[in-house]
C-alpha cells in the first residue's frame, strides 16, 4: 500500500544535500488527489538555515497549490528508524489532512513502521487553538 511513496523517500535521500552530518533523510508526502512530492535534507553552514527533508518535501507540495496530506514517510539512517523532529512533526500537522494520517517511518525497503499523526504528535498545537485565543480576547 505505501510502496510508490517509501520508493519516493528512499529516492529523495539519495539527493541530500549534507556536507556537514553526512546524514541523509529522504522524505515523501502523499498529497489529497494522489499525487507524491518528495524531499531532501539540506544542511548549511550556519546551521539554523538548515531544511529536514520533511519540510522539504511539504514544501515543495505547497509550493505547486497542495494543502492537504494524506500521509507521509521519512527514512534517515538504514539501519534505525528515523523519526521527524519537532519543528518537522508541527509542519506536518499544519497541512494534515487529519490527526490520523499514517506516517511511515522507514528503515529501508522493506522494513517500516506505521505511526498517525496523534502517535508522534499527542496535544499538537493548531489553527483550533489559534481560533480559541481570538474567541477569549472577544469576550
């Protein structure tokens, strides 16, 4: 079920930028009409400008008009999963389509793990909560 987007994230991987970690990431998202946008990690030498492959890769969906993803896979080191970061995992859930979308979590071709947006994201921060301060600053 999830093999064209753990294709697309291993490929992606192998296009990280990382001269500095030599840690590669390779990401993909699974966007609402079923199209597939992958990304990299891109490190820089002042390292708060560096990008994960996750938001990468939601970005570059973003960027071509898509909002809504329907899943999502990340693969780092082949030999331990990899989990998204926490500025990764607050991106994500901005563009979820919902707190229950998978997210695939990939040694290698063929072993992953399936997690949802709740799992690595428990009492996530949202565009709910931002409505709830307006609500209260009205009263």
């Amino acid at each position: 079920m999830y093999k064209e987007l753990i294709e697309s994230a291993l490929e992606a991987r192998e296009n990280a930028y990382v001269p500095y970690s030599n840690f590669k990431v390779g990401s993909a998202v699974l966007m609402e009409d079923g199209s597939i946008f992958s990304g990299c990690n891109i490190e820089n030498a002042s390292y708060g400008a560096t990008n994960c492959a996750e938001r990468t890769a939601i970005f570059n969906a973003v960027s071509h008009g898509h909002t809504k993803i329907k899943a999502l896979a990340v693969v780092g080191d082949p030999h331990n999963f990899t989990f998204p970061c926490g500025i990764c995992r607050q991106v994500m859930v901005e563009f979820a389509e919902n707190k229950n979308i998978p997210i695939i979590i990939i040694k290698n071709k063929d072993e992953y793990v399936v997690e949802t947006m709740e799992d690595i994201l428990p009492g996530a921060f949202t565009k709910i909560d931002l409505d709830a301060v307006k609500d209260v600053k009205n009263v």
